[in-house]
C-alpha cells in the first residue's frame, strides 16, 4: 500500500514537471493586493471640493473588489504653502474631517509640494515646513518604508526649498536611505516606490509651454532633477516594478531599464475646475501579484465641476 502511494505521488510529481510551458503560462497570477491610488486631491472650502474628494474616496472604496488599501499621493490640500496659518488650518480640517467621514480601508500617506507649510516666508513656527503635514497626516517622518504582502513600499518625499519655491529631488540623506532600503532588500522582493512629484515622465513635458524656447526644458520642479541617479539606483537590483507619481494631474506610464513609472492623474482635475488638459478627475487602481508584477487601471468617478 505504502509502495503504491509512493508511486501515485511520484507519479503526481512527474506529472507535474511535465506539462508543457504553455500550461504553466495559462494559470493565473495570483493577486496578494489591491490598492487605490488617489493623488492631487487638494480640498478646500470652494469648488465643492469636500464634496468631490468624499465622492472619490467612497468609489474608490465600493468598487465591486475593494481596494486592500489607499495610498494618497500628495496635495492633499489646495494650497498650504504659500498660505495664512488661517487657511492652512482650514484645509487640513476639512481633510480630517472628510477622511475620517469616508475611510474605512487602511491608508498610507505620501507629501506633496502644496502640504508644505508657508516655506517663502519664515516666521519661525514649528509648524512651519513639512511639520504640519506630518502631524495632520500621523506620520513621523516623511519618507519611510513598509512592507505589504509580499511586497516592499517606499515611500518618498520628494519636496525641498529653492529660493522662495521648491525643487523635486531627494536630499543626500534620503537617497542614503534609499540606496540602503534597496541594498537590503532581496532581489526576489517586488518593489513599489510612491512619490508625489514623477521621478520620470512623458506628461511633464506638456505641463506648460516647455518647448516655447525651442528646446524642450522640463523644470526641475516638474519632475526629479536628479532622476538620473535613481533610475540607475533603481535599475541595479532589478526588483522596483513601479513607480506611482501625481502632480502633473495628467495620466503616462514610460517603461524605462526595467522599471514602470505611472503618473495618475489627479482627484481634483484641473483643481476641481473639470479636466486637466484631457485628463478627468479620478485616481488609479492597481493589482499586486505574488510573482512580481502588477496592472494598473485610472477610474473616473464622474466628477461634474461647479457650473
Ligand atoms: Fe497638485
């Protein structure tokens, strides 16, 4: 009896190992995570904006297969960095208040340019800089790493002063971090990076007149000024899969030395005017499966701005 049971399973084995590569081919990846991506809400009191963002956050979460988990990308709020400490307070409310009202899906949370708190002008507030931010959005510092069924996530601050703006970058010290999150990652870990401004894109180029002086010139607050290096940090190991990006508030995916970079469009559209360009209000879902690889689709939620 043992002898025929062994030979049954030797047999299964056998099997197995047979079947042509086509077969394998067919079967299914299996999807260990599903996330909705909602970047460039920026809320604030007009434009129905609470309104509009409530909307996108309950799609989001009442697709007929649910989000395993949001990532916001940035911009949260219309504008905190250029604003009164009035304003700001006003804004990040109405994102508390409206969050709590409609999240019922872990969340993680990513800084845009337009969270930073009142950087031209220094009064010498705490709060003043990326602070508020941090404190509105529970984080205790602005980039960090988390892992997620299977899957690493990094997660990136992308924001840093120049003159009275900012520039898109990562300071030494963050691209340390990252070149050592990386170093000590296994090569068979998928990796996903979040940032809020593009590490690289196409739809940059079209944002604004950038070709007016008859070269094309990307400002280097459009997209990271120093993408070069972390393309190439990225393109060593071979694991970072994709890269999700806002800003732009228009919709790209460029495929460059083995990495997906996709820019998602916005929430608010063209700042809850309508479109952007030809890009809708919405937010992007993407599948994580257990192999490694991943799909992504952008959903509009019928978003009707004010007439
Ligand atoms: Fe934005």
């Amino acid at each position: 009896m043992n002898l025929s049971r062994r030979h049954v399973l030797v047999g299964a084995a056998a099997g197995a190992l047979a079947r042509p590569a086509s077969v394998l081919a067919q079967e299914p990846r299996r999807r260990v995570l599903r996330i909705a991506h909602l970047t460039d809400v920026h809320v604030q009191p007009e434009k129905r904006a609470g309104e509009g963002m409530a909307a996108a956050f309950v799609h989001a979460q009442n697709q007929k297969e649910r989000p395993d988990l949001i990532l916001t990308g940035g911009d949260l709020v219309m504008d905190a960095f250029g604003a009164t400490k009035e304003r700001t307070k006003t804004q990040w409310d109405l994102w508390q208040r409206t969050l709590k009202d409609c999240l019922a899906t872990p969340v993680e949370h990513c800084i845009g340019n337009h969270d930073v708190w009142n950087w031209p002008r220094d009064g010498g507030e705490p709060e003043r800089g990326k602070r508020w931010a941090m404190d509105a959005l529970s984080l205790e510092k602005p980039y960090r790493s988390f892992e997620r069924a299977g899957w690493k996530f990094l997660v990136l601050d992308s924001t840093f002063p120049r003159g009275t703006g900012y520039v898109a970058k990562l300071d030494d010290e963050q691209f340390e971090w990252l070149s050592g999150e990386l170093a000590a990652t296994p090569k068979s870990t998928p990796v996903l990076v979040l940032s809020h401004i593009p590490i690289l894109a196409a739809c940059a180029y079209f944002d604004g007149d950038n070709e007016k002086d008859g070269d094309w010139k990307v400002p280097g607050a459009w997209m990271h000024i120093d993408a070069r290096r972390i393309v190439k940090l990225f393109h060593k190991p071979g694991n970072v899969k994709v890269a999700l990006s806002g800003h732009i508030h228009l919709l790209d995916r460029v495929d460059y030395l083995g990495t997906t970079y996709l820019c998602n469009g916005a929430v608010c559209g063209g700042w809850w005017g309508g479109n952007y360009q030809e890009c809708e209000p919405g937010y992007a879902m993407v599948n994580l499966y257990a192999d490694g690889t991943f799909d992504s689709e952008y959903v509009t939620y019928g978003w009707k701005a004010e007439g």
